[in-house]
C-alpha cells in the first residue's frame, strides 16, 4: 500500500513527506498513548468531499479527552480546516485521512499529564482496504480467539492506539488461518464487532447489530442506520450470539476503510446465499451514493474541500 503524498500536516505546519518524522523517544510510540481517527475524502460532481467530517474531528478530540488528555490546543473545527487544508495541499480527489494526537516530550512516568500532545494529518490514495473483489463478493470470517476489551479495562468508545494491539492480535490470528477478518466478542461471549468494523445481521428482512455497551459507536455503522431506516428496513440493537450468524439470511460489516461489505462465510459456514444478499446490497449502493454525493437527502453528510 503507498501511502506516500506530497505533504503531511504536523503542529500547525504542512511538512514535506519524507520530513514528517517525530522523535524515537515518545510515549505515543512506546506506551500506545495516541489517537486518532479514519476518515475518507471522495470524488464527487462538486469536487472532493470529506465524509462526515464534523463527526470524525469530534470524535477525535473525544477520544483525547477519554485518554485524559488536558487543555488541547486544538478544537474539533480546528481540526477539520486542518484536514480539508492537508487534503488540499495534496491535490488528492479522493484519499484516506488518518489525524493522530500523541504523547511526547514526557510521560515517561506513565502519567497522561506528563506528556505533551502533537496532531499530526496524513492523506493518502487508498482503495478497497479489503480488497476490491471483496466489494461484491463478499469476505470470510471467524469467530477471534480474543475477546474484545472489557469497558472497564480499556476505553471502548475512544479510538486510541493501544487498544488496536488487541485488533492486530485477533486480525493476525485470522489471516493466518486463512479468513479475511475475525469477529470478536465481548467479556460476555456476546457478538461486538470485527478488528476494524462494526457488525450487522439480517434475518427475516429485520436488521439486528449490537448495542453500543463495548463496541466503538462507528460513524459508518450510524450513516448505515440512517439509511437502512430511509430504505424502510427495522433495525434493533441487540445482544447477538455466535450461532444467531450462523443462521443469518445475511450478515454485513462496515467502517470507514471498509466502507460496507457482506460476510459470506463465517466460521466454514456458509451465510444464507454465500454471496451478497439483496438488503446489503441496497444498504450498500445507498452507500456508495451517498458518499460520492449522489443523493441530496444526505448531502449534508459531506464537506467540500476548498
């Protein structure tokens, strides 16, 4: 995957590519303690646009404050000006963005107050992040022999970068055994989500996904909600178990690399057709739609970029 571009943001500055370095000795590096967020910029008829931006710049700065992280120089705004600038820089029409805040210049104590923040933005041109066949045909699944973290030992609802050793565990184990993606339960045995989606099922034309208790609140798995409910779909948050998948009609995951993707195989066993089924395929060209603009009941969901 290149990940090169032209220039990334760093503290305030547009650095040169090969220039946007940070110092070996950090916390964010050695103790995990950063945060960030995934977000994409598509080609649309108005010119390049930033899917649900507003959300995203929120929800990283949420994520700093669940860290602990104290009187940040930056606001959610500040960060998306930031953003849709990097972006601009770049020239990029359509790029995946990744914003992080880490820790540096102390906390070597393990001390949140001990450290100073730094946002860093990178843009770069990323395509299907399972795989274009993925897009229609599906992936396949398996049950993680690691379970999702506990909300009471790791902050669920923030995206912070030592939490994502337990994805890289889970995900690891997967493709090594030969799966596309593994899903993980939570403490209580109950379905959570995948290493870096959230999860849905669908059976008797009803849709079901899990409620928010140990699962990151996606912003996709929310646009996915609102648009299943404009297509006339039920959807229920409820506790799933394994064996409710096995059963499923169809199952679908989503996030912002992944965008929407059905699940044709969990576990060696097949999911209703063994190939995308018609609900996630409405769900999914709504989708698609809708984030290249194609749809006015949802254009708000998009930021241009000047």
């Amino acid at each position: 995957m290149g990940m090169e571009s032209r220039y990334i943001w760093m503290d305030g500055q547009l650095v040169d590519f090969a220039n946007a370095t940070v110092h070996f000795l950090n916390v964010g590096l050695h103790y995990g303690l950063s945060v960030f967020e995934g977000i994409r910029c598509y080609k649309t008829d108005r010119g390049p646009a930033v899917f649900r931006l507003p959300e995203h710049a929120e929800r990283l700065i949420d994520s700093a404050h669940v860290l602990g992280m104290r009187n940040l120089p930056w606001s959610a705004e500040d960060v998306a000006l930031a953003i849709t600038q990097t972006i601009a820089a770049n020239e990029f029409e359509e790029c995946y963005i990744r914003p992080v805040i880490w820790l540096s210049e102390g906390g070597w104590n393990i001390n949140v107050d001990g450290g100073t923040p730094h946002l860093g933005i990178a843009t770069w041109a990323w395509g299907a992040y399972l795989g274009e066949a993925a897009i229609e045909a599906g992936i396949r699944a398996n049950i993680s022999s690691y379970t999702r973290h506990h909300p009471n030992v790791m902050m669920t609802k923030a995206k912070i970068g030592g939490n994502y050793a337990n994805s890289a565990l889970a995900k690891t184990e997967s493709v090594r055994l030969g799966f596309d993606e593994a899903i993980m339960l939570d403490p209580q045995g109950y379905v959570a989500e995948c290493t870096g989606e959230n999860i849905f099922v669908v059976r008797h034309g009803r849709i079901f996904t899990p409620p928010t208790t140990t699962i990151l609140e996606g912003i996709t798995r929310d646009s996915l909600i609102v648009i299943a409910h404009d297509l006339g779909f039920e959807v229920s948050e409820q506790m799933i178990s394994r064996d409710q998948l096995y059963i499923a009609d169809e199952v679908f995951v989503c996030g912002s690399a992944a965008e929407c993707i059905a699940l044709r195989e969990i576990d060696f066993r097949v999911i209703g057709s063994g190939k995308m089924g018609p609900i996630t395929r409405r769900i999914q060209q709504a989708f698609q739609a809708a984030i290249h603009g194609l749809t006015a009941n949802y254009a708000g969901w998009l930021t241009p970029v000047k």
